[in-house]
C-alpha cells in the first residue's frame, strides 16, 4: 500500500521524516497528506522545528506544535519523546488563534513528554559560547540541555509541570545540580525556585487542560481503524545516533523514534515516507560534502529562499547528494519519497548529482561515521540535463518536461525507493501526486 492513495482511502499509520539535514518541507507534505487523516502526532524535538505551510497564499510557521492542526478536523497530539517549551506552546496557540485556526479540544500533550525549563535556554547559549570554534549552531532553544536532564534523570515533565506540588518537589530535587552547572560551570547567575515557579506557574494553568495520558489513547485510535500520521521534525542526518554526530540535534529523528516518541509499536506503524529536497540544505554547522560555496550556491539559497524558519540563519545550499539519502532511507525503511522544491531547479541548464564519495583516493557509497572523514569526502557528480521550464503550475506528473521526470526517475532509483509526490511550489496546491 502507498503512503498516500490518489483517490483512495488514507492508510492507517504513515511515519513522515526528513531524508537529510532539516528543511526538507516536511511541513508542507504532513499538511498535503493531513486532508484524510483523523491524527497528526509529533514524536521528538521541540520548538527547534520550524514547519512552513502555505493555503492559498496565507503563510503558517509551527515550530512547536504539529502542522496537522491546520487541517480542522484533526487531531494532533504532543508526544512522550518530545521536549516542549511552555512560553513557545502558549505563544504559538495564541497564534493559531488570531489565525483563525481553533486547537480546543483536539490538541493533547503527553504527560511523559519533558518541559523546557528557562534554565535550559540559558544553558544552550552559555554551552554553545563555550564550545567556541566547535560550537554546532544549535538553534538556543534549550533543546539539547533539556534532553541531557531527560537522561540524567533530572528533568521536569508535563505531569509534574501541571502539579503545583510535584512541580516544586522536582524543582527543589534538581535546581541545586542546575546551579553548580549554571554557576560553577559557565559562569551564569544562579537560577532561584521561587523566580521559575513565578514564570511557569501561569504558563502550567494554560498547558493543564491539554495534559493527558497519550500512549493508551493512540493505541486505541489504532485499533479502532483510525489513521494516524506521525510528523517528523529535523532531519535523518541531524539524529544524534546516526547524523553527524557531534553536528546533530539531541533527539532520534529517524522513523523508529515514532515508536519510542510515543508509544506506539514499530508493527503498527506501517509506511515511511521520506521527504526530500531535489538539492540539499544545512543550517548550523558540521561536514556537507555537495555544499557549493560558490555562485550556484547563492542562486540555490536566493531561488529556494533559504533562509531558516526558526533562526532566519541563510541556509548553507549544494547539489542531491544520493550517498547520504540512500544511507537514511535504509536507516528508517523508507517506502515512499516526496520530492520538493522541484521548481528551483527550473532554471538551471545542468544540473549534478553526487553519486559517490572519494575519501583518500578511494571511491565509496558508505557515509563515514565521524564527521572529519565525512568532511574530507569528495563528492563525485554525474551531470543531467536542465528543463528550464517553469513547473511551478503543473499537478499533474505527466505534464512535467521530460527531463525534470528523468531527474527525478534518476532520484528515485539512486534511493531505491518509489516517488509518491513531487512538490513544485511552497503552496499547498502547488503540488503533484505520483501514485
Ligand atoms: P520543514 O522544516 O521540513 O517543514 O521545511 P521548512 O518549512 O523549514 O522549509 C521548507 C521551505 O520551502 C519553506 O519555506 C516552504 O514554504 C518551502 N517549500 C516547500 N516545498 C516547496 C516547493 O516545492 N517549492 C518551493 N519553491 N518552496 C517550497
Ligand atoms: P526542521 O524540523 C534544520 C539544527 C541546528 C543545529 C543542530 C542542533 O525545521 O527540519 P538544536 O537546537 O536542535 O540543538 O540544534 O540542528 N537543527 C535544524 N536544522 N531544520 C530543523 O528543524 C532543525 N532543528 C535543529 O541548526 O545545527
Ligand atoms: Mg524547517
């Protein structure tokens, strides 16, 4: 069964990631396919996200909440693996609202899921700065320090959050550790209980009616024939176990972390759909072998407008690299890809796509796994032939130039896997159905 049927009923569960480092236009595909879904659920990550839609020409960023909420009739849910912010889910509800777009009632945060404290964002800012040359980039919203306590056993939960007295318990529990790491570690002020329990106290009344236990509830939607689309943020190469590491998020983006993001088991999630975009993008820092420092490279970044949608930080552009994607799309099983930003493509008479890598003189299709080998990779291109046709107007997949079909045939055999829908334009009209 595809990820998605042309005129058919949805599946009943799709997993939707990004192939490579972010950006991919995950947001716009989840919205695409969201029409005949009943939930959209995200897994990991926090506000680090950001997941651009546009309808008809109105422009919607969520960084912290699923893009699903953009289809009235759906469910979403904030799952167990995610790290959520609580200034960020007020301001972004509020948001939606002036928008139009009403969540009561159809927005749940699991009770598992951990909460972004202020001392974690402070703490991202003060370990960036202290990493100097090394530092990854991050986004400073707290991520990675909010994971590290998850581990450590240290963090704060949304049901503890909602608890005034659980809440303080955690707190008197933890903030002695925060502070030694605050004071002693980075030279930051100390942080008091009273200051955080001033700050989070309103923000924990607005979050308390959407706490709920999640796992039960998404297993039963399940079996009771429900579809249900789990929505990735980042992208493969950011995952902290297969990515770039050290240049990677502090989360599992691949497809399994659906499972363990919220409870639902790996046999019930039954399609994966990567996204991709027909070139590569990369914010922050960490090895990108087809990164064009040079003019093609601008033309990428000012066509494609690509800029972040969290930072506005420009983002570093190159060719389709099929080495890394045939890579993360055999780490998450990958069954159907969509393809983006096809029509940025539009004007270029050549275009190249790197095949394999040369490390040391030696030719390999193998992702290195430390960063500094990856860095020292080689890109090796074959060339194909431009369209130079504008296809930001077609919908249907016969109408495209011959050669944008060979191009994306091309991409579709490099990674193995069947195209389901090709993107030629930010709207969500501007949009081509394959299978
Ligand atoms: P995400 O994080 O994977 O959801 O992707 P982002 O929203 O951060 O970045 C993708 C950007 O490309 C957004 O500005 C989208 O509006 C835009 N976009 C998505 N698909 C297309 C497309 O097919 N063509 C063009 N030109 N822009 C697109
Ligand atoms: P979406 O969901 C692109 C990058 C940051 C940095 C690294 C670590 O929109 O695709 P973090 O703040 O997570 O600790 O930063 O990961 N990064 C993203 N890059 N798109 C994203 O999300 C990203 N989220 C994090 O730039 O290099
Ligand atoms: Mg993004």
């Amino acid at each position: 069964m595809s990820a998605i049927e042309k005129n058919g009923p949805a599946p009943s569960t799709v997993c939707i990631i990004g192939l490579q480092w972010g950006d991919e236009g995950k947001g716009k595909i989840v919205d695409l396919l969201a029409e005949n879904v009943d939930l959209v659920v995200r897994f990991q990550g926090g506000s680090n996200a950001g997941h651009t839609v546009v309808i008809e020409g109105d422009e919607f960023i969520l960084h912290l909440l699923p893009t699903g909420l953009l289809r009235k009739q759906t469910i979403c849910v904030l799952g167990n693996g995610m790290v959520i912010d609580p200034v960020q889910f007020a301001r972004e509800i509020d948001e939606l609202k002036e928008d139009g777009v009403d969540v009561s009632d159809r927005l749940f945060v699991s009770n598992r899921a951990q909460i972004v404290m202020p001392y974690h964002r402070l703490l991202d800012i003060a370990m960036e700065k202290a990493r100097g040359e090394s530092s990854i980039g991050t986004t400073l919203r707290g991520i990675g320090p909010c994971y590290l306590d998850k581990v450590a056993r240290n963090g704060v939960r949304a049901g503890d959050l909602i608890n005034p007295k659980a809440f303080r318990a955690v707190l008197e529990r933890n903030l002695p550790y925060v502070n030694r790491l605050l004071h002693k570690g980075y030279d930051q002020p100390e942080v008091s209980i009273e200051a955080v329990i001033e700050e989070y106290t309103p923000l924990a009344k607005r979050m308390k009616p959407f706490v709920v236990e999640t796992a039960g509830y998404l297993n039963r939607a399940i079996d009771e024939g429900k579809s249900v689309m789990f929505e990735g943020a980042q992208g493969s190469l950011l995952d902290v176990d297969f990515g770039t590491y050290p240049y990677v998020t502090s989360s599992n983006t691949s497809a399994a972390a659906a499972s363990i993001g919220t409870g639902v088991p790996p046999r019930k999630i039954q399609n994966v759909l990567g996204v991709l975009k027909a070139y590569t993008t990369r914010v922050g820092a960490g090895p990108f072998p087809t990164e064009l420092l040079d003019k093609t490279g601008e033309t990428l970044r000012s066509v494609g407008k690509e800029f972040g949608a969290t930072t506005g930080r420009p983002r570093r552009c190159g060719w389709f690299d099929a080495v890394i994607t045939q890579y993360t799309s055999m780490i998450s099983g990958v069954t159907g890809l969509a393809i983006t930003k096809l029509d940025v493509l539009d004007r270029f008479e050549t275009l190249q796509i790197c095949v394999a890598y040369d490390l040391d003189g030696q030719r390999t299709g193998e992702v290195p796994a430390d960063a500094e080998s990856l860095a020292a990779c080689k890109p090796v291109y074959e060339e194909y032939p431009g369209w130079q046709t504008d296809t930001s107007g077609i919908t249907e997949y016969s109408q495209l130039p011959d050669n944008a079909k060979s191009y994306i045939d091309k991409l579709s055999r490099l990674v193995n896997v069947p195209v389901e829908v090709v993107s030629v334009g930010k709207d969500r009209r501007n949009s081509i159905r394959v299978t």
